[in-house]
C-alpha cells in the first residue's frame, strides 16, 4: 500500500508544480493588464524553464542527505515565496520575473526530482509506465491551473491577486503531500564510478541533445500557443479549450509513450514521439499542407492536442533512458545533468518565439523552427537506430 500512496502524493505534487504549462493564460493577461510585450512574457517562461532544471543539480547532490520529504517542503517554500513576490509587485516586471521565474523555478526544481525519483525506485520492474504516471501530473496541471485562474479572473479578481491564492495554495498541498514520502526499506543511493564518466559518454549526449531539441520545439509552442490561435481568429473560449486540450494530451502521452517504451525500448519511442510532435507543430502553423486554407477552431484544438501527445514523451523517455542505462541508484544525481537539455531549451525556446513574432508581427517562422526542431530530434535517433 505504501507504493500506492508514494504514487499518488507524486502525482498530486507534480499537478501543483506543473501550472506554468498553462503560461500562455497568464501572459495574455500581463500584456493586456501591463503591456509586456511579447518577449517579456516569455522571458519569465523561459527563466522558469531555465532554473528549474538548474535546480534539479543542487536537489540531486542533496537528495541523500535531505530525502524526499525535506526536498519537498524546501520545493514548497520557494515556489510560495515565488508567487507571493509575484502577487506584492504592483506590476513591476523585474518582481514578476523574479518570483515567478527563478523563485518558483527553484521551487519546482526541488520538487520535481523528489516526486520523480521516489516512484521508480518502489517500482524498478515498470520505470516506463510508472515514470509515465507520475510525470502525467505535471502535464495535467495546466487544465486545473487554466481552469482555477479563470475562475478567479472572472470573478473580479486582478492577476495579481491571482498569483496569491494559488502561491498559498498550492503551497499548503505540497506541503501535505510531503508527509507522504518515503524510500522504500533498505534503499541505498549508492553513486558508482559511473558518475564520474558519464559525461564523456555518447549516450549521455545524445539524451541531453534529444531532449533540448523536442523540448525547444514544445515550449516555444506552449509559451505561444494561444496567441498563435488568436492570430487566426481563433474565439477565447476555444483558446482555453486548446490549452486545456494540450494539457490532457500532454499527460495521456506521457504514460503511452512511458507504456510503449517497456515494450520497443525508449531510444525508438524516442524517435516516434519527436517526430509526431514535429509534424503536429508543422501543421498548425502551416494548415495548407493538409488542404486547409486556414486554421479552423476544430482544426487547432485537434492539433493542439496532438503537439502535448508528443511532447509529453520528454518527459518519461528521457528519465527511463537514463535509469535504464547508468541504473535506478544513479537516476537521482545523473538525470538533472541530461534535463540541463531541457534548461537551455527553456530559456531559448519561448524567447525565441517571442522574439521573432515581435520582429515579424507573424507566428509562421517561429513554428517552422520548432517543427524542423522537434524532427532534428527525432533525426538523432533514427540514426542510432540504424546503427544496431
């Protein structure tokens, strides 16, 4: 029984620190409450995508001397504090950038590698599918986290203030979840020597390019993905749809991917997940490949959908890979090094989008790049592939 809870309590965890999937909600409401430009608002985005996994070096050198449960209350404190900082700025967007970019990423960094690590190492036989499970969480939260900011938006209350009430909230849960963390009896974390030469490994650069290839290309999507439908004409109501849509995909992928790769092995799920993700980002930019003259409402939900399949791949297949190659024991300390991929991809992805859309006044370049991203990735390994 005691697996069963560690699961849940990572699950429910991870739903709380996954909310910036949801960005692209916020950020409307920063430009037309502040008048951040575009690249403003997915600065903050990307640093929060760069710092959390920064942070997940420091949780896994600390991992063994803190456990689970005192990483996570330290992952409550920053992400609160984050929010908190954000909600006292009065609009000022160096206070904003701050709380909710590098505080909260902390926050979220800490915590991640917590409810990550623990599930694997209760169940080592099913690291695919369980890996997908707890994962899902952090996909799955943008459609409670779009759904409760919406709720408080549209009862009067300012952005803001927003931030607050989910600072403390979501704080007080995690908080609560942590009590329920616990290694299994007579684990060990025990660093062999392939700590020290992980780094010089072919395998270990091709987890860390692949991953800051497809998620470059998903987090320049998400950052952008409502403006990207507003561009076409696309009504609110089916904006918040498409990122609730992309949510519920995002995390319905990453236990298919994660149940697919206990089965043909993760470096070939790999490649099957980049490419579906590149070729889902290809269309909604680019409608006419498909004999759509434009994007439609139904066309941009279903794409929308299709992209957080992909992309929730990342998130389970790289983890395996890594478990699966310098073994569970050494998950904890190696992985944040490979989800560095994903740092880079933070900082470089959302903020190129913003960039060129405010260059260009258009959507169309951002999404070729990402699309032609995602396939790169998936390039990498289709040739490992055909090197067995």
């Amino acid at each position: 029984m005691r697996r069963y809870i560690t699961v849940a309590a990572s699950f429910v965890i991870m739903l709380c620190l996954g909310g910036m999937f949801a960005w692209s909600l916020i950020a409307k409401e920063l430009t037309e409450v502040y008048g951040f430009s575009a690249a403003r608002t997915q600065l903050v985005f990307g640093i929060f995508f760069t710092v959390f996994p920064v942070a997940m070096l420091f949780a896994g050198k600390a991992e063994k001397r803190l456990g689970p449960r005192n990483m996570t209350i330290i992952s409550s404190l920053f992400f609160t504090a984050g929010y908190l900082l954000s909600s006292f700025s009065n609009g000022n967007y160096l206070l904003i950038l701050t709380g909710m970019g590098v505080m909260a990423g902390i926050g979220t960094g800490f915590g991640y590698l917590a409810a990550l690590t623990l599930p694997v190492r209760w169940f080592p036989d099913k690291k695919g599918l369980i890996t997908g499970v707890v994962v899902a969480g952090f996909g799955f939260a943008a459609i409670f986290y779009s759904l409760f900011a919406e709720y408080l938006l549209n009862s009067g209350r300012e952005i803001l203030e927003v931030f607050k009430i989910i600072g403390i909230t979501y704080g007080a849960v995690i908080v609560a979840m942590a009590f329920l963390l616990i290694n299994p009896a007579g684990f060990t974390q025990i660093i062999s020597k392939i700590k020290v030469r992980f780094a010089n490994t072919s395998k270990f650069y091709k987890l860390f390019f692949g991953l800051f290839l497809g998620t470059f290309a998903g987090l320049l999507m998400i950052g952008n993905l409502t403006p990207v439908g507003a561009e076409s004409g696309i009504s609110n109501n089916i904006l918040v749809l498409g990122v609730s849509g992309f949510a519920v995909a995002n995390s319905a992928g990453r236990v298919t991917w994660g149940f697919i790769s206990d089965y043909i092995g993760a470096g070939l799920t790999i490649l099957f997940a980049l490419a579906f993700q590149g070729v889902s980002i290809l269309l909604i930019g680019y409608p006419n490949i498909i004999g759509q003259s434009t994007l439609t409402p139904t066309l941009y939900l279903v794409l929308s959908a299709m992209i957080g399949f992909g992309f929730g791949g990342n998130f389970v297949l790289f983890a395996k890979e890594t478990a699966q190659f310098f073994g569970i024991p050494n998950m904890g300390a190696i992985y944040p090094y490979v989800f560095l991929g994903y740092s880079f991809a933070g900082l470089l992805g959302p903020l190129t989008g913003g960039v060129l859309f405010d260059i260009f006044k258009s959507y169309d370049l951002p999404i070729l790049i990402s699309a032609v991203m995602s396939i790169a990735g998936a390039g990498i390994f289709l040739t490992d592939y055909f090197r067995r």
